[in-house]
C-alpha cells in the first residue's frame, strides 16, 4: 500500500499533490473492500458447512467391501449381460500362482525329470533281458488296445507340447521366429489344444475303463514298490499283468489325468457362463496336474522304449517275448505260458486272419 | 514422457453413462462390447456412490504378465495396448485383470472367443494403415493430440484422463475446495493422520 502511493504522484504528474494521493488511498480502499467480500465468498467453501450438507462420502468400509470382490444387493453395473465386481479380487491372486509358482516349478519338474532319466540313462543304462529270448511269443495287448493306447498317447503329446508352449513359448519362440511366426506357432497351439483335448479326455475314459481290471492293486505290489521295481537287491520282484509302476501310472492317469481332463473342460466351454473365478481355479489345477503328469509321462515313455528291451514290441506288434515275459512279469507268465506261439506260427496266424486275435487270458 | 491416467472422482460421477456412450461412438466399438462401464455401489440408497471404469492402464499390469502370447505393450506414455494379431482369445487376460477391461466378442465352445478387445485410451493399436487401425482398435485421438473422448465429454468432469501428475494436480485443488481433511475419498476418522488437504494447501 506504501509503495502503490509513493510511486503515484510520479505516475500521474498533472495532478496536484495532495489530489493524488487521495485519488489512490479511495482506490487501494476499495480493493481491500473487494478483498473481505471474496473471503466471505471463498468462506463458503468451509469443510464444517460441506460436510453437513455434502452427500455423504464414502466410507473406508465401502472401499474395503469393493476391494474385496463383494458386489452387495444394490449393486449396479452399466455393462450389458454382466455381473463382474468393480475390482476382480482373485485375479492378482491367480496371477502371482501361475507365474510365481506354477510357471517356474512346472518347468523345474519336467527339467529335472528329463536330467535324472538321462543321468539313469547314462550311468545305470538300459534295462536288458537278462536270459536268452526263447522266440516263443505271448499276446499281451490285442489290436483295439494298442490302437487306443497310440491314439492316447499321441494327443497326449501333442496336447503336452501346444500346452507348455502356451505357458513357457513366449520366452523362446517369440524371440527367436518373430511376430509373423509366432502369432500363427501361437495361434495354432491354442487351436489343437482346444479341440484336442475333448478328444483325448473321451478317449482317456474309455482307455482306463478297458484296463482297470489289470490295474487293481495286489498285495505283491506293495512287495514291489518296497524292492524299488527289482532295483533294489537285483532280484526279481512278483509282478501280474502289470508291475506295481504300471498300476501306479494307471492311477496317476485315473486321477490326475482325470481331474485335467475335468478341468480343461471347463477351459475349454466358456459357452456355459462358467465365471472368471471358477476359470481361474480350473486353470491352475488344469496347469499343475498337467505339468505333473507330463513329467511322469516322460518316465513312462522312456521305460517303453529306450529303457527296457523288449517291452516296446507289446505296444506295437502286441506280442512279448516270453523272457520278457518271466522276467517282468513272473505271475503273468505263469498263467499263461502253455498259450506261447513261435514266430512261424505267428506268421501262419497272420497271414490266415490278421493279427485281431484273442489275447492270453490275464491277471493282476 | 508423460505417465498417461484415467482418474474417476467418484463425488462428481452422477451415472450418466456418458463416457460409455462417447466410448463406443468414438471407436466404433464391436456389437456387445462395452469398453468402459459404469458400476454404482449401493444404488438407491443415501449414500449411492457411481464409477465409470475402463483400463486403467496400470504401471506393472496382469494381462501383459500372463498373456501366452506376449500380444501388450506399452507405449512411451505408459499406455497399455496389444496387438490383435497375435491375440489368440484364451482369456487368460480376463482372469487377472482387476477391472474386468478385456471383453471377448464371442464365448464359444472350444474356447473360441474372438480376438480381445479392451480400452485403448483412444490411442489406437499396431497397424500398417489408419483404416487398418480405426476398424482394428477404434480412433488414435492422441495421435492428433487429443484425450480420451470419455473424460473429454464427461458432463460433471468427474472422469479426468491425461498425464498423471495433471490428473493428481485437479485433484489435489477439488479436495482443497471441497475442504475436506481426509482428501474427500472416505470418513475414516484417521485419515486425518494424512491431512492431504493441509499438504496441498500449502503446496499451492
């Protein structure tokens, strides 16, 4: 205010003195004036006033209830044929699970699998006949089991690879082809994996169903499991039809396999109305039991094939050998050795009506 | 750099549903699909509370983490986008994110669901041509150096979109006006501990 009226008599030189000076005192009055009323104004603004007038705010409490999931009775959401929440609680939830623990963990299960049977591999190495093979032949599997067992086996793999490509693929694939590539590698994945997996899920049933009566569990089994298949003390343990590993497999597969069948399918229809919440349920039981059971079918294929002489031919021609016979499966052996063939008479039997003959009689 | 944000002052939102209208027609939004919504919470009642929610566009976000494709990305401006051509519809995005943003144009057997599509903050989406990515992704208002046409048209100003330190700042005054001490977002009686209203007084 000093300032203002020592610097006007400079300002305004045609003025005397003393007129100046009043001119700008009335002026600096009314805008101190001005000044109170706009504080009478701006007072309006008092939090005491808003908050008695104010709507109410929203409380802590209806923060806590939208963070949490809940919806409430009158809960109201603008999009059409929708009943999600304002805040998807569960889904950080799922996302820490799948790429905390199951991602990591799946990949450290199936590697250390694929380790420990080539470490097996190297230093124990293949599982050999330890007699002469007698060229005398026993039916194991008849040709609609085999067929099945193939037609399982290869969905499985198929199913196994476009599903650890769709959990792990994106680190390696995407880097490596680049987009174009990738988006169809991807793309297609998603596409067998989705209509494949119905298919092995039926054909997974109807497999179990044809074997369960060579898979009950035996008393003898437990003696196996305990001698660690014949590898501890290397002698050779009581096993029918099939050895306490085989069963054990078969019931993983009854499980397991069926609990990620069940869970693929409520993947795999979204066209029920199946919410987020239960999806993302599935999909974690649906990732853990598959990654599981990729990793023990890798064991599985490998005492197929490269592990053990002699049983592969089971699979494929239906016939074992009858040392194989006696040495994997004694009991077995013994209930069926008067019904060997020899290779000629495999031959002659093929040759007159095909290879769909009725198997040896089998127990556990 | 700017940090773009959308911000719904949930005091101001009257349920209008304006954005989600703007929305659609600025995109071209597919039949069915509903990019933002408006969620009111004990509707009716006195203390009925109205919020208009899209992507929020967040900093570490769940679909891009858990997308198999590794379709998001996210632009210079911290704006969450995916390319619809390696999206593959398996709706693993659906399930992680908070806001129920991603929607899928169909929900078929064989998890046949069409490709994602999601808010965009109008900023468009990975295409070669204009056409391309107006029929793919809807409008790229921040191209022309434009906001989101939601928050452009919101009647009561109550969604608020644009570089977060902006959003933060308009808010930061309305809860100085309002008075306040809590930062208008609740009646906890300890948030007072944090007088917001007091901090940003005296910030100006």
């Amino acid at each position: 205010m000093n300032q203002l009226t020592a610097q006007a008599p400079g300002g305004v030189p045609h003025l005397t003195h003393w007129q100046g000076v009043w001119r700008w005192l009335l002026l600096a009055f009314a805008l101190v004036l001005s000044l109170g009323v706009a504080q009478v104004v701006h007072a309006q603004a008092d939090p005491d006033r808003e908050m008695s007038t104010g709507a109410p705010g929203i409380d802590a409490d209806q923060w806590r209830q939208v963070r949490s999931g809940e919806t409430g009775d009158n809960y109201r959401t603008s999009r059409y044929e929708s009943d999600y929440n304002l805040i998807n609680s569960s889904g950080e939830t799922w996302r820490q699970w799948r790429n905390r623990w199951v991602s990591p963990f799946g990949l450290i299960v199936i590697g250390g699998m694929i380790v420990i049977i080539t470490l097996f591999y190297l230093i124990v190495g293949r599982k050999e006949l330890e007699g002469e093979r007698t060229g005398r032949k026993l039916f194991r599997w008849p040709l609609f089991l085999r067929a099945l067992h193939w037609s399982v086996a290869s969905l499985f793999i198929v199913l196994a690879l476009t599903g650890l490509n769709l959990l792990f693929g994106k680190f390696v694939f995407r880097g490596l082809f680049g987009d174009a590539f990738w988006g169809g590698m991807i793309s297609a994945s998603k596409f067998l994996h989705n209509y494949l997996g119905p298919i092995f899920g039926v054909l997974l049933i109807v497999l179990l169903v044809c074997l369960i009566k060579d898979n009950i569990p035996k008393k003898h089994d437990l003696e196996w499991f305990k001698k660690g298949g014949g590898m501890v003390g290397k002698k050779h343990v009581d096993a029918g039809f099939a050895n306490g590993g085989e069963k054990a497999w078969y019931w993983i597969l009854a499980t397991v396999g069926v609990l990620v069948v069940a869970s693929g399918f409520v993947l795999d229809f979204p066209n029920f109305g199946q919410g987020r919440d239960t999806m993302q349920w599935a999909n974690i039981i649906h990732a853990v039991g598959a990654l599981g059971l990729t990793a023990v079918s890798i064991g599985h294929i490998y005492i197929g094939t490269l592990g053990t002489e002699g049983s592969l031919e089971g699979m494929t021609t239906g016939y074992v050998d009858e040392t194989w016979a006696k040495e994997h499966h004694n009991l077995w052996y013994e209930e069926v050795k008067d019904q060997s063939v020899s290779e000629q008479e495999l031959v002659d039997r093929r040759a007159s009506k095909g290879a769909g003959d009725s198997p040896a009689t089998r127990s556990s | 750099m700017a940090q773009m944000k959308f911000m719904c002052d949930a005091e101001r939102c009257i349920e209008c549903n304006g954005c989600v209208t703007a929305c659609k027609n600025a995109n071209d939004v597919e039949w069915g699909i509903q990019r933002r919504r408006v969620v009111t919470l004990n509707d009716g009642e006195s203390d009925e509370m109205s919020i208009s929610v899209a992507c929020m566009h967040c900093d570490d976000a769940p679909c891009m983490a858990v997308c198999p494709t590794d379709c998001f990305y996210k632009t210079d401006d911290g704006i969450v986008l995916h390319d619809k051509d390696l999206c593959i519809g398996c709706g693993y995005c659906l399930y992680a994110c908070p806001f129920g943003a991603p929607q899928f144009p169909q929900q078929d057997a064989f998890g046949e669901r069409g490709k994602m599509d999601k808010c965009t903050f109008c900023a468009g989406g990975p295409a070669e041509t204009k056409e391309e990515e107006y029929e793919k992704y809807g409008a790229n208002r921040i191209a022309e150096g434009k906001l989101p046409l939601c928050a452009e048209m919101c009647s009561t100003k109550a969604l608020l979109a644009g570089d977060a330190q902006d959003v933060a700042d308009i808010f930061r005054q309305r809860v100085v006006h309002r008075g306040h001490e809590d930062g208008a977002w609740s009646n906890n009686p300890k948030a007072s501990a944090d007088n917001l209203a007091y901090d940003a007084a005296r910030k100006g």
